[in-house]
C-alpha cells in the first residue's frame, strides 16, 4: 500500500520546512512593543547559520487588533521589518493569526468581551477581517511562505464552545479571509491536528473537515509517556495518523524545556523526533522554539517558568544541543535530497478500528483512547521488527493487496471488515488479530462477525465474565515451527491492563491448528488456512499488556511480527537482528535507497544490518557495510545499492 510523503508547494515549487518558532528574546509575545530590529536580525542569523530555512511567527491578537475594526500600524510596520530581516538572512516564515494562546496563558484582545470566537457573527467576521488586512498587507512579500489560522486555537476557543460543524464553519470563513486578501501561499489551521481522527477525542476540530479546507496538516506534539522507546516514536505515530488525507504532514511544533531534560538527553529526543517522523511521512519540522527568555517578570513565564528554556538557543545566542541536531539534520535532508524521496510502499496494514473516530452510536469514550495506544503500541513492534507497516483506516475502506493485515489487541471492528478480512486471507494474505475484551465494562466482549467460524475456534465465555489471567506473566510456548520462531521457543509477556482487559479468550481449536499454548496449557495462538492465505488468532491482547506496562520496550511482540512478516512474505528491505535498532528506508526517484539505522539503546551498538537484496555502503561509497556502530540514541545513515 502507497504510505503518505507529500511535499508542500509555494506557488509551483516543493519545499521542505525546517525551522523554529519565534519570539525574539526581547519580549516573547509582547515583542513587537519592545522589538528591536538588530536583535531580531542576529537570532535570525544563528538559526540560518545551523541550517534552518524559515520561522513560523505570530501576530500577538491583542496588540495588532487594539481595536475591533484597526489594525496597530506600529506592530505592522515591525513585522514588515521582520520579514525584511528574513529576507536577508535567507529565511522565511509562516504568519500565525490569532493569538491568542500561547505558552499556558489565554490572551484576548480587549473588545472580545466573552463573546464566542467561533459561533458569534460579529466576532467571526472581525476574525476574518483581520485575516483579510494581515494577507493584503503582507501576502506578497516573498519571506512568506505559508499561513496558519490560529495557534492551538482548541486551548484558546474553549473546548466546551467547540462543535465541529461550527468549528469547520468558522475555519472556512478565515481561510476564504486570507484568500480574499491576496494570500496565494499554502494555508493550514494551527489546532494541532488534536481531532478524534487522532487522538479520539472529539475536541470539534475535525482532522477530516479541516483536511478539506487546507493545504497542510500540523500536530503539534509534546507527549510524556513512561516509557523511553514509546517518547521516541510518540510524534512519528501522530503524523502516521495525520497524514491518512494525502495532504503533507508538517510537524508544526515539538520540543522540550531544558529544564524538563538534560543537554545531552534533549539532543537525543532532538533527533528521534526528526528522523522518525522523516520516517513516518512528515516533510516539514518546526521546532518549539528558537530562543530562551530572561522574562522571569512577564506572563505566562512568570508563572510557567520552565517555558523559559524551550530554546534552541540560550538567552544570550548561544546554540544549544537541540539546535546542533537541526543542523545535523539539515544536512541530512541535502544529502538524500529529501524532495526528491518517497516513502516505500507497505506490504503490511495495521488497521485502524472506524471507532477510534466515535463513528457509531452507544460506543464509549474509553474506547477511543485505547485505541490510540495500542495502535502505537503495534507500531512499535511493528519497527522492532524492521516490518514497514502502513496505516489503513476501516472508515475509508481498508486497503487491500497488502500480504499481512493487523488487528492488534481488537475489540471492535465492523462486521463487513470482518468479512472483507477473511475474502483477503482466502485470497493469499496473512490476517493476525489478537483479542481484548476493552478496558471497562460496557458490551464487555467480542464486536466480532463470526468468531468461532473466522478462526476456526469455539469460544468458552460467560456472558457477563471475564476470564482474568492468574499470572504476572503470559508465557507463549510454540508447539510447531511458526516462521523464524522455532518449535519450542517461549516467549514471555508482561501482563497488566484493568479488571476488564486483564483477560483471555478461552477456546478450543475447531478447525485451526495450535501454533503455542500458554503456561497452564491452553491454546494462545492459534492458525486457520483459508485458501491460499491464513488467519491467526492470539487469545491474549498482547499489544495492550505492553501499551500499559511502563518501560517494557523492546518487549516480544516483535518476534511474532517477524514471524507474520516470514509466514506472509512481506518484503522488508533491510533487518536487524536487535530489537533495539529500527530500519527503515526512503527512495529516491532516481533509484537510490537509503537506509536509517536508528537506535533505541542507551548504550553504544555494534550491529549487522541485513539487506534482503543488494549491500549497504556508507552515503555516497561503494565498500560495502558488513557492521554498523551506533552510539546511544543515534542515527546512522546508509544507502542499499543493488548488487
């Protein structure tokens, strides 16, 4: 299946934003009252020295629109001077309307009054005036590249206010506001793509309806998981489920405080989030943000004060490790040639359940977030197992011609997908559902079409019941050879999860064969052949024990995806023998491929990449690579040249 790695163009020209968000040192929000233009000049010149190509900016709503029908020409004559100083440093920017929210602080302007920033006439229409007087005054200025709505806006617009027709209405007008005044470059809305396509909760900013309206989509991301492998794939998992629309994926904002994390510690979250996202699809990274504050005095530092030292620099201009791995990266995107490049297609589908997006009725909440981590959950294992894995969404049909279709830790799925899966496994695929009752106790049981028939089972439950799991741990025993797993290996699992989901699928094989049986005997896993292809069923939700275990990554759920990967013939370009280095690949429209080894160890590697085809080099050479040295959380990049 074709996996999403669209570009951004400006006018005719695809681009690759690499940059940060700004706010001078000399004032954050409040800059363009105390602005001083060779300030500006100077920290733009460090962030275009390291690499960097463009800034996202922010009109600060209070002091641009004093008033509901004027414009502060002060503050926009400083921003004409900004933009002129991105001129001669090289860069450009993308111009923030409404702002608004910022930093853990609302700021209205003070006409607003109350008055609903989506719903009220006349505050919507001021909203678009001012989109309308920003673009005419400086959409045809060439250090602007592109435009953004709002900054966070559902922080700003308060969630309670925020139903999504009334939201994707508002969003309309505004666009149409930048487009009546003259804006020609690419548009996107600013909310963070935090919409229940996303995330599952339903915040009225739809990642759908606003798809429709814009020319990019932007998470924002500043996860805290509890644990290190799943921080370090938490944003690339999110521009995964973004970039489902076709349209470019633009990390908009990502980051961290200095004193959240340590120099070198933060580098390292630096460049897993570049390279992973790069990975998963997105083609413009903006980080949060380019300077630290000595702002102790002024809202919202004064009272969160670690979003003083977010900075890519320090108070004083000083590049920090953050920004060195910008620059590390942006060389990395010449060398590959980034706009050239695409993603490989996948041979493997981790399906996403039409429930994570509240598409039926009588369904919970609670199922929507569990959905989220264990689909990130699968995908870690899925990069464990050097397995390329594309997202498919049962709401817009689920892709068929992939070789190996995952169900991970399922409760829920429609019944015609459940039909649709078994025509596909008959028609030579490999099908592989794992089971999970849910994390609470509504309609506590399988949403299954024909359960015992699918998996050539039959199922032992008690209405009403659980089968809770008596152990700490699930061991896996393999009675017969099951792709590389060999007959009698055990693999043991961490179990956790809640009353509900703490549980297995007792059953008895009808038809399937056992593959592994569990500590106290009974089948765990189990396989039908259906035609050409076949469907395995595992009776414990694997998955979820691992989403809700802290520090459990790399955990053995990547060997059975290995082994899905063997038994389906799914192609992967290049493995690795260690769990704890992903592989993944990007090809250039002139046949180069390259390979990004990235580490998930906290200690120097020294490991043997495996191509199925051809050998690697280092970038550019031709000895061949037999083994790699990778320092802790580190990057290495290869090509794979055919023989």
């Amino acid at each position: 299946m074709h996996r999403n790695f669209a570009k951004v163009a400006v006018g005719n020209q695809a681009v690759a934003w690499l940059g940060a968000n700004f706010w001078s040192r000399r004032g954050g929000p409040l800059m363009w009252q105390s602005y001083d233009p060779a300030v500006v000049r100077e920290e733009l010149r460090v962030l275009a020295d390291h690499g960097l190509n463009m800034t996202r900016s922010f009109f600060y709503w209070p002091h641009f629109m004093p008033e509901p029908d004027r414009i502060d020409e002060g503050c926009a004559a400083r921003y004409g001077d900004f933009l002129e100083a991105h001129s001669e440093a090289g860069l450009t920017t993308i111009p923030t309307l409404l702002v608004g929210h910022m930093s853990g602080e609302n700021w209205d302007p003070v006409w607003r009054r109350g008055r609903d920033l989506y719903g009220d006439v006349w505050m919507v229409a001021r909203q678009a005036w001012f989109a309308e007087q920003m673009a005419r005054r400086f959409a045809g200025h060439p250090a602007v590249t592109g435009w953004l709505i709002s900054n966070e806006m559902p922080i700003y617009g308060e969630r309670e206010r925020s139903v999504r027709e009334t939201v994707t209405s508002w969003a309309s007008l505004l666009v149409q506001g930048l487009r009546a005044g003259g804006a020609s470059q690419p548009i996107s809305i600013g909310d963070g793509a935090w919409g229940i396509e996303v995330t599952g909760n339903d915040n009225g900013f739809s990642v759908r309806d606003l798809g429709a309206l814009v020319d990019f989509l932007g998470p924002h991301v500043y996860r805290m998981e509890n644990d290190m492998v799943r921080q370090h794939y938490g944003a690339a998992f999110v521009c995964e489920l973004t970039g489902f629309l076709g349209k470019p994926v633009v990390l908009e904002e990502f980051g961290v405080s200095s004193d959240f994390a340590s120099d070198e510690n933060a580098a390292h979250y630096y460049r897993q989030v570049l390279h992973n996202t790069l990975l998963a699809g997105a083609t413009g990274w903006i980080g949060w943000n380019n300077t630290d504050f000595d702002l102790i005095h002024q809202d919202p530092y004064r009272h969160h004060p670690f979003e003083l030292h977010f900075g890519l620099t320090t108070t004083d201009g000083r590049p920090k490790p953050q920004l060195r791995e910008m620059a590390r990266f942006a060389k990395v995107l010449a060398d590959i040639d980034v706009l050239g490049c695409e993603r490989e297609p996948a041979d493997a589908a981790l399906i996403v359940p039409s429930y994570l997006e509240g598409a039926f009725p009588f369904t919970e909440a609670e199922d929507r977030s569990y959905l989220f981590t264990m689909l990130r959950q699968a995908y870690i294992a899925a990069k464990e197992a050097d397995l390329p894995v594309g997202l498919t969404r049962e709401r817009d049909g689920i892709a068929e011609g992939c070789r190996l279709y995952l169900l991970p830790s399922t409760k829920q799925l429609t019944a015609p997908s459940w039909a649709l899966l078994e025509r596909l496994a008959s028609e030579g695929a490999v099908v592989y559902a794992s089971y999970c009752h849910g994390t609470h106790g509504s309609q506590r049981g399988p949403w299954y079409a024909n359960l015992n028939t699918m998996f050539g089972v039959e199922h032992q439950l008690r209405y009403g019941m659980v089968d809770p799991i008596e152990d700490a741990q699930v061991e896996l025993t393999f009675h017969r050879p099951f792709g590389a797993i060999a007959e009698g290996t055990t693999l043991t699992f961490p179990v956790a999860g809640t009353e509900h989901s703490r549980a297995y699928l007792p059953v008895k094989p009808r038809g399937a064969e056992v593959v592994a049986v569990d500590q106290r005997g009974r089948p765990a896993l189990l396989r039908r052949q259906v035609g050409k292809g076949s469907i395995v069923l595992c009776t414990y939700p694997l998955e979820h024990f691992a989403a809700a275990t802290p520090r459990v990554n790399p955990e053995p759920t990547h060997r059975l995806y290995d082994a899905l990967a063997e038994l389906a013939g799914v192609r992967r370009p290049v493995t690795v023998d260690d769990p704890r280095v992903a592989a993944g690949t990007l090809r250039h429209r002139d046949g180069r491929r390259f390979v990004f080894l990235v580490s998930q160890a906290d200690q120097p590697l020294s490991v043997k990449p495996v191509p199925t085809s051809g050998h690697l080099t280092e970038l550019g050479g031709k000895t061949q690579v037999h083994s790699v040295e990778i320092a802790p959380y580190d990057v290495r990049l290869l090509e794979l040249r055919a023989e």
